[in-house]
C-alpha cells in the first residue's frame, strides 16, 4: 500500500515537473514563429477608461467595442443617489488616476463644462450640425465658446396620464381633449380638485410633489445665481403654494419620488395605511421616463408574504392605459452627456467615444429603435448578462435622425403601451422648443437644498417665510461663495 | 586559536545582546511605519488643510488662518450639527448602558440562574454583525408613509391615519437613536459581562455571608471594580458617537433632513466635503472640530472616572491600565 501511495506521488509530482517543461516548451516556441500575429494586437490593443453613473452608457461601450475591435473599454459605474458618482470623480480629479471619458448627468454636467477639466471638442460641431443636433444639448455643453460635451438624447418632459381614470373623471380619454383641461398650472389643479371629489378622495393627481418641482424650476425667468447673489425667482414662490395646496388638499399620494409607494401607482398596487386602495392619474416625466421608468413598473409585480410558498402577483398590468401629453408648462429633465478629460491620455480615442456615441446617425438610430439587444449585445461581450438591452423608445439628440424615425414606432411597444399614441412624434414637436439658457453649475446643490424645507413647507410645518430661511440657509451651507440677502 | 574562538564568541555574545535589545523596535516597527503613515500623516495633513481654503475643483488654494474655524463657529448649521451629535449620542448612550447594565447583572448572577445566557448574548449582539446602510434602508422602509409600520398602527388602531414618520424631527431622531442603541447595546453587553465575570466570586459570597442585598453588592463591588470596564464603553461609545455618519447619513436625504435634525458632525463635514465645489478646507475643519473635541471629552472621562476613587487609583492602577489596554 504504502509503496502504491508512493508511487503515485512520484508519477504526480514527475508529471508536475514535465507538465512544468511542457509549458516553457510550447511558450518558447510560438515566440519565434508566430511573433507578428502575436504581438500585433497586443501592441495597437488601447485601453479607453470610461466611468458613468448607470448602465446605461455600458451598452455604448459595447457598441463602440464592436465597431473599434482594437480598443479595449474599461468601464466603471458608480451609483449618484447622494452624490457618490461626483464625490468620486472629484477625489480621482485631484489624485491623478483619471478616466478618459465621462458621462455627466444635467444636474452636474455645467460644474465640470464650466471648470477646465473637459477638454475642448468643438471640432465635432460641424457635425452636430449635419445631424441637426438639438441646440439646448449643445448649449449645455458650451461654456465660453468651447463646447466640452455631447449628449445623444434630448429629453423634453411630458405628462402621462391613464386613460380609464380621465373616462371615468372627465368623460373623455382623448389627450387633446386632456390637454385643454391642464394646460396651465391653474387647471392643472383644478383638475386635481375634480379628480379628488369625483374619486372621493381616491385618486391622486400625482404621486409626489417632486413630480412636478422640475415644471417650475424650468419656467424661471431668472437664473438662480445672478452677480454671484442667489435670486429666488416668483416661480419659487409659486411651487411652494402649489406643493402645499397638493399636500392638504389630498391631491398627491404623500409617497416619496422613487421609492416604493410612488412606484405602486403605476401598475395599480398602491394601498394606503388602512388598507384602502388608492390610484395615481398621472405622471409628469420626460422621455426617458416612458422606456425607463413607466413602462417597466406598470406590470405586476412578484410579492412573497413570509413563510408563504407561492408567490402572489400585486398590482395590474396598465400597459395601453396610458395616454401621453405635453402637460401644464413645457419642460426638460435630465439627460446625459458625454465629454472626454482634457488630460486623457488616449484623448482622440476619447473623443472617437464622443463622436460615436453622440453624433453617429447609425449609432443613434440602433440606440433609439431597440437594435441593442441582449442578443446582439451578448455577440461583442458574451459574459454581460441580460440587462444591458437598450429598448426602443429612447429619444435621441438629433432633430434628422429622430424625424427620420418617427414613424417606425407607430406600432413600437412604447406606442402600444399608449394605446397607439406615437410618443415619439409628440417630443419630436416638443424637443425644439426647449431653451436652457438658465442653466449653471450651482443649479443641482440649489435645487437640492430647496428639498427639505418644500417638503416641510408643504406638510404644514413651517411657514412660507421659514420655508425661504431654510432654504437660503442651507443654500448658504452648501455654496458659501454665494451671497444671500 | 581558543582565544581567539572564545573572543569572536564573546564579541557574537555581545553583538547578540545589542540585537535583542533591537528587537523591540523590530517589532514594533511594522505598526509604527503604519501609523506613522496611515494614521499620523492624514492627521498632520488633516490639520494644514483645515487652514488653508482648498476645494476639490481648483488645483489652487492658499492659507486661511483661522478662517475656517471661525466661520464654522458662526454657522448656524454647524452648530445644530454640534448639538444634534451630542444629543443622540447621549439619549442613545444612557438606555444603551442601562439596559446592557441590567441585563448583564441578570445573566451573571448566582441566583437568577437564567438559562441559555450564550444564546440570548447572541441575540442581543446580532444586530451589530448587519451594516449599517442596511439597517438605515431597512428602518427607512418600516417608517415610510406606505410602510409596515404606519399599515400595522392604522389597521391595529393605534393611530388615525398615516403618519410621514421622516417628516417630524422629533421622530426621525428617535429613530437613529433607537436604530444606535438597537445595534450597540449587545456589545456593550459582551463587555460588560466579560468585566462582572472577571470579579472574584469571593467577594459576592463574602458579602453575602454579611447579609448585603443584592442592590448592595451591585453598588459596593460590581461598580467599583467594573470602572475600568466601564471606562473603556464610556470611551469607546463616545469615539464611536462623534463620529456617528452612515445611518443618519442613509436614513433620509444625507443632509440630515428633517429640518437638519439628523445632521451630525460627521454628515456635515460629508456634506461640505461632496458639495458642489468639494470644500477640503472647511471638511478637514469640522475633522479637526471632532477630533479636538472627542480628545477632550475623552480626557475628561477618564479623569473623572479615575480621580473619584483613591482606592482604585492606588491599588487597581496596574489593573486598569491592564483592561483598558488590553481592550483597546
């Protein structure tokens, strides 16, 4: 026995030894031969670092990779809930470990177009023009001349309302007939007071009051800083009464934007405290907010009560319920741009990224008609999983391409999640009209800071004139170069 | 050709000595350059920054003086930051021993007998082995205006409709309080136990032969000689207080709302430091504020502590040192 074991042992740790040979042997070898083929690759293979903020850029990084077989993507996501993405990218700025490209979200795009990190890529304009780039997205992205950042979406904000409620509570579910009864502020909620009383209390208008923070902040007259002091524009005033008025009157559902309750409304599932069921009749939101945010929240959703073996299904399925209008004011809500480091290393690969992901008519056609798929995607990179798939209905930068491709979603799932409404048109009118000459670098820490005390406002328990303390105090905190009166 | 074997030997001998007088600082060395480096350096550099008026979006910057402080002493914000520190560190601190007190003395003691301490010790220190973010998602979902908690006390008829828990100030204090003494209380257990268990039983059947009560013994013997322990809790809490950040910070907004009733000092230097232009300056500032701050209270701590007992001054020193080291 002890002679077998032994044995063994030693034909083990001899195969070790030649296994040990063999691979110097098949590694020496090849050298020599194959040295161009090799090599090759290897030496033109460039590494592009790319860090953003969802996954969404990942399915760009994916599509430029197949278009670059050369270039290699490293790509990182960090969350920006409260700001983690910012923070980050500001500590990496100052310790030198920097990416090449940057997807920048509106709330923070100007902080970082306005500073002298971006480098400056205004040799792709003509091209912009060519496609007929929406100008805010470039305006945006603009500061002294220099345009540092492009976007491929445009994102002109929209009011989606359920039709069998508007049948039930105003006899009609057509949306030119709906737009007509919100098209200010005013009816808007007088048509919450209709809504209310002929629901009895069991319908909502809207889900929160920051579904509709972003209508006046896009309809000031003034900017929110003006000779480095803060304006606080009538609109602010004027947001604050309507919170308020939505809050006590029981027009809004009391729930949190993005949080469990807000999203209960969309597929039916909302129950108030005693049990009682309750329905959202709309929500304000952009484009995106159609693909992103509606759509796939207005299925039933899978709950597993403890201990229990079955799972049930809460919630309906409200898809072709949905109708899709402009709303009371026009507005634009978030949108993402891209814009290269200006101490990139790989700086006209970086700007290759923004050419192909922005300004690309063929790029923004499949990113816009749902041909990255996880099927196509799974060819480039076969270990992505399957939530990378970019659905069709995203709405696309360019005024040429969007035109073009209006009319292939007439029977798109978007269109028939609205009933055979062709979204697409309604923003292709919408998109234009958008002006974000107001924008600056200080708009998401103001905004931000105007939160809490809204809230607090709007639940009673501060006056109008402590509301406005509040929120100059917390603008004080949060930008001390700021003069506030 | 001996003596000169037995002089090289002698020389090794001696060579050797010296060495092994060096091993000390052998030793010690890989944690001294790591302090050195990871803890005193950030510290130093900590305290230049909080002079100087640096912010994360331009690369210049330049010396403040005490600007910084000044200003901070001045803002209303870092003062309610100040005081909502120490008021959750307290209001969780006092229940947090109290309980961890009562319900070690129960699980140590002779007469009770209480069964299965291992396993109720566990339970309590359970909480700890969670993160943080966790919990704070967890508490923040029980509260919310659709959450289990408003849905259970409306249908059970404790109250008359929902309430928007993270909207009352007083609430969403308690909450982080209860949410700190929930997870800490069960280490704060361990310890004490640790601490009762290491008296000698000499001195409770002593007492106990003299007719002593068992508030008497608890007052008399466990308190005293659990000083040192309670010293270290004392402490370790307070560290841990002052520097309180991920559930205030996750609970809500991050920016402490309700009306900045959850704001801590921590949270604020956080805010100042990811706001929009990354005040390093002002962030290391309030750092510096904590860090003074938590010195000194330390400091007092153990003086207090130390200097109210002569008899445990003199004869425990040895001891107290000990725990206190050895804890740590």
């Amino acid at each position: 026995m002890k002679k077998t074991m032994a044995l063994a042992l030693a034909c083990l740790m001899s195969v070790g030894l030649l296994s040990g040979c063999g691979k110097t042997v098949t590694k020496e070898e090849p050298v020599p031969t194959d040295k161009p083929v090799v090599t090759d690759p290897v030496k033109t293979q460039k590494i592009l670092k790319v860090w953003s903020f969802t996954d969404e850029l990942k399915t760009m990084v994916l599509a430029f990779e197949e278009a670059h077989p050369e270039v290699k993507i490293e790509y990182t996501m960090i969350p920006m809930t409260n700001g983690e993405f910012q923070t980050k990218l500001k500590s990496t700025l100052q310790s030198g470990e920097i990416p090449d490209v940057l997807s920048l979200e509106a709330a923070f795009v100007r902080e970082y177009v306005e500073r002298d990190y971006l480098a400056d890529v205004s040799s792709l304009l003509p091209l912009a023009k060519d496609l007929g780039t929406y100008q805010f997205t470039i305006d945006i992205g603009t500061y002294e001349g220099k345009t540092k950042a492009f976007s491929y979406q445009a994102t002109p904000g929209a009011m989606f309302y359920r039709r069998s409620l508007a049948k039930q509570y105003f006899g009609t579910d057509d949306p030119a007939a709906i737009q007509k009864l919100v098209s200010d502020m005013t009816k808007f909620e007088a048509a919450a007071k209709t809504i209310k009383e002929k629901s009895k209390g069991n319908t909502y208008m809207v889900g929160s009051a920051g579904d509709f923070t972003n209508l006046f902040f896009a309809n000031r007259k003034s900017p929110w800083v003006v000779d480095n002091k803060l304006v606080i524009d009538p609109k602010v005033e004027e947001l604050l009464d309507t919170a308020k008025s939505f809050r006590q009157n029981g027009y809004e559902a009391q729930a949190n934007q993005w949080q469990e309750g807000w999203f209960a409304g969309m597929n039916d599932s909302l129950v108030d405290a005693k049990g009682n069921a309750k329905q959202v009749f709309s929500y304000l939101l952009p484009t995106w907010g159609l693909p992103y945010v509606l759509m796939p929240n207005s299925t039933p959703k899978e709950v597993k009560a403890e201990g229990a073996t079955t799972a049930k299904m809460v919630g309906k399925d409200t898809a072709g319920d949905w109708a899709c209008i402009s709303g009371p004011v026009p507005y634009q809500w978030g949108g993402t741009w891209i814009g290269a480091l200006k101490d990139s290393k790989n700086l006209d690969l970086a700007t290759e990224f923004i050419k192909f992901s922005t300004l690309n008519k063929d790029t923004l056609k499949n990113w816009a008609t749902g041909v990255y798929t996880n099927e196509y995607l799974r060819k480039i990179d076969p270990t992505i999983g399957d939530k990378l798939a970019q659905g069709a209905g995203d709405f696309i930068s360019s005024q040429k391409v969007a035109e073009e491709i209006i009319s292939k979603f007439d029977d798109a799932a978007t269109t028939k999640f609205l009933a055979g409404q062709n979204s697409y048109k309604g923003f292709a009118t919408a998109a234009p009209n958008i002006s974000l000459k107001l924008i600056q670098a200080s708009d998401d820490a103001i905004q931000r800071s105007l939160n809490d005390p809204l809230a607090n406002y709007a639940s009673g328990k501060t006056t109008k004139d402590q509301a406005i303390k509040e929120f100059k105090d917390a603008v004080k905190n949060a930008l001390t170069e700021i003069e506030i009166d | 050709m001996i003596t000169l074997s037995k002089n090289v030997e002698l020389g090794k001998k001696d060579s050797y000595k010296i060495n092994k007088k060096r091993y000390g600082y052998l030793f010690t060395a890989p944690f001294i350059i790591g302090f050195l480096l990871f803890s005193l350096y950030p510290l130093i550099y900590t305290f230049y920054l909080s002079f100087t008026d640096m912010t994360m979006m331009n690369k210049s910057y330049k010396i403040v003086g005490f600007d910084n402080f000044k200003n901070l002493f001045g803002d209303p914000f870092f003062q309610k930051a100040l005081v909502n520190t120490w008021k959750i560190w307290i209001l969780n601190f006092i229940p947090q021993i109290g309980i961890a007190m009562l319900l070690s003395v129960w699980m140590t003691n002779n007469r009770l007998k209480i069964k299965f301490v291992g396993f109720w010790r566990t339970i309590y220190f359970l909480p700890n082995l969670l993160m943080p973010v966790t919990i704070a998602v967890l508490f923040f979902n029980l509260f919310s205006f659709y959450g289990p908690v408003n849905q259970l006390s409306v249908r059970g008829g404790i109250m008359e409709g929902a309430m928007d828990f993270f909207r009352s100030t007083a609430w969403t204090q308690s909450i982080v309080i209860f949410v700190q003494w929930w997870m800490w209380f069960g280490s704060t257990i361990i310890v004490l136990m640790a601490g009762m268990t290491s008296i000698s039983p000499t001195y409770y059947e002593s007492a106990m032969v003299d007719g002593a009560s068992t508030l008497q013994m608890f007052r008399k013997i466990t308190l005293p000689l659990l000083k040192p322990v309670l010293v270290y809790i004392l402490v370790t809490s307070l560290v841990g207080g002052m520097q309180m950040f991920d559930i205030p910070y996750m609970l809500t907004d991050g920016r402490g709302s309700p009306s900045g009733s959850i704001m801590t000092m921590n949270v604020l230097m956080y805010m100042k430091f990811s706001s929009n232009k990354g005040h390093i300056g002002v962030a290391a500032c309030v750092g510096m504020i904590i860090f003074i701050i938590t010195c000194v209270a330390a400091l007092l701590i153990m003086k207090m502590l130390r200097e109210k007992d002569p008899y445990i001054k003199k004869k425990k020193k040895s001891k107290i040192v000990k725990t206190v080291g050895g804890e740590m």
